[in-house]
C-alpha cells in the first residue's frame, strides 16, 4: 500500500469513530478530588456545632441541679464545662459564667442558712443551760451564760429573741428573790444574836442595857418570822418581869431601912416620928412583898401598944 493510502485509511477509521461518539453522548466528568483546606472547615464546623450542643444539654443540667439544690453536684458539671469552655461560641460562654455566679450565689445562700441554723442550735442549747441553772439556783453562772446569748442575740429570729428576754426576766426574778431571801437570812441572824445579848443582860441584872437592845430589835420585828417575833414578846415579857422584880427589891430594901428607923424612933419612945413614918410605910406596902407587909403590921401594933401605955411596955418582936 502507498503512503498515500494508508493517510485516507486513516482519516475514514477516525471519522467513524467520532461519529459513533456522539450517538453515545458526552463522555463522564473526571473525578476531580476537593482541597483538603475545605474539608478540614467542614469537619470543624461540625465538630464545633456538635461540642456547643453537648455544652447546652450540659448547661441545662446544671441549671436543673442548682434549682434542686444539689450544688455539689452542679458545681462538678459546671467546672468540667468551665474546662472547655475557651472552645464554645461566646455567646455559650457567657451563659456558663452566668451559670457560675448563679451557683456561687447559691452557695453563699446555703451557707448562709446553715450557719444561721448552727446559731440557731446553739443559741437553743445555751438557753436550756441557762434555765437549768436559773433552776438549780446557780444565778451567777446563768447570768454569764445569759449575757453570752444576749450579745449573739441580735443575728437570731425574733421568736428566739422573744424566749431569750423571757429567761433574762426571769433570772432576774430569781437573783431578786435570792437577795431578799439572803436579806432575810441575815436578818433573822441579827435578831437572833441580838436576842441573845438581851437574854444575857436580863441574867446579869443589866435591866436597862438590855431594854435599849430589846427596843431596837422590837422596831424591826414586823420583818422577822412569826417564831422569831414570839421569842422577842417573850423576852420583853421576862425583861419587864426582871424590871417589876428589881423593882420590888428596891422599894423593898427601902422598905425595910424605913422599918427599922421607925422601931428605933419607938424604941426611944420618939412615938410621935415613929407614926409619921409608920404611915408613910402603910400608905405603899401595897406594893411591897407579903414578908414585908406583915413587918410593916407588927411595927403598927407595937407602936399602937407603946402609945397605949405611954411608952413604958416592951417592944413586940417583930417577925423574920
């Protein structure tokens, strides 16, 4: 074959195939691979938007934990969510910091309210203290126990404050009654000792010293106890009979002094004198003892005999 011939073989075989070609259409697109750049945006929109609804669902549980008041709990969850949170939008992130100071707020609330209930506690157990000892008499240790309540007092509820008044009221109550029983105490102490003193002095013939010390305690007797006031009536009733007594003795001893100048004035037959003092003697022996009285009525009836002889007769012995 000639060069020639083998061109137009060639041409013919092409023209064929072309147009078998078009009968089939258009040949496939090529596999055309894309950047790897915007794959790698892809997958970390995706991986963003996937860890910000992880985070919301997460958040959300948080909230529902602090609204139960499980703060232990919710603050575990919200600092594993703090830990990732440089990742999240910032929009997310301001809602986990606001998650935040709602949690510390929580806290600082529950805190508050357990220490408030501690106090409350505490103040209630010093309170029973206080009225076991206002109970027990011992004033002086309630008292300190008191004042202690009273100056936390104030931070406590009112109805607490209300009881804590109640107890000072009533320590003071006690405190007045102890003092006015000890005024008491020390009072029947006196009388009794003064009694005593009144009691020797009657025994030593003191009559006066003793009267001036019964008098004095006779002014204060309304106050004693109705024993101590009868003991003190019974005094005065030995001191006056010790006065009438002494008394008795004295006029007595004059008594007789006048007696035996009126039987020496009959002795001498001076009967005029020894009258005049007989009757002097007669006009109180009433009040003089029965011994005395019968001396007194055997001078009279000497003198009577003397003057019924003028004088000459023997003196009648007189009694005792």
């Amino acid at each position: 074959m000639s060069r020639a011939a083998a061109i137009l073989a060639l041409l013919v075989g092409g023209a064929v195939l072309i147009g078998c070609g078009k009968d089939e259409g258009p040949p496939p697109e090529p596999n055309v691979a894309k950047p790897p750049k915007e794959d790698a945006n892809a997958a970390a929109a995706k991986a963003a938007a996937a860890a910000a609804k992880e985070a919301q669902a997460a958040l959300a549980e948080v909230l529902a934990l602090i609204k139960d008041g499980k703060l232990d709990e919710a603050d575990a969850k919200l600092k594993a969510l703090e830990a990732t949170s440089a990742t999240l939008p910032a929009d997310m992130q301001g809602q986990i910091k606001a998650a935040r100071t709602s949690l510390d707020a929580a806290k600082a609330a529950k805190a508050a309210d357990a220490a408030k209930a501690a106090a409350l506690q505490d103040a209630q157990t010093s309170l029973q203290k206080v009225l076991a000892l206002i109970k027990e008499g011992k004033l002086d240790e309630a008292d300190a126990e008191l004042k202690a309540l009273e100056a936390k007092s104030g931070s406590l509820p009112e109805a607490m404050q209300g009881q804590i008044k109640a107890a000072r009221t009533s320590l003071d109550a006690a405190k007045a009654a102890k003092a006015a029983d000890a005024a008491k105490a020390a009072a029947l102490q006196g009388a009794q000792t003064s009694l005593q003193k009144v009691l020797a002095l009657i025994k030593e013939g003191k009559l006066d010293e003793a009267d001036a010390e019964l008098k004095a305690l006779e002014a204060k007797s309304g106050s004693l106890p109705e024993a101590m006031q009868g003991q003190i009536k019974a005094a005065r009733t030995s001191l006056d009979a010790a006065k009438a007594a002494k008394k008795a003795a004295a006029a007595n001893q004059e008594a007789e002094s006048l007696l035996a100048r009126i039987l020496a004035l009959i002795k001498e037959a001076k009967l005029a004198d020894a009258e005049k003092l007989l009757k002097t003697l007669e006009e109180k022996s009433g009040s003089l003892s029965p011994e005395m009285q019968a001396k007194i009525k055997a001078a009279r009836t000497t003198l009577t005999a003397k003057k019924a002889v003028g004088g000459g007769i023997k003196l009648l012995s007189l009694p005792g």
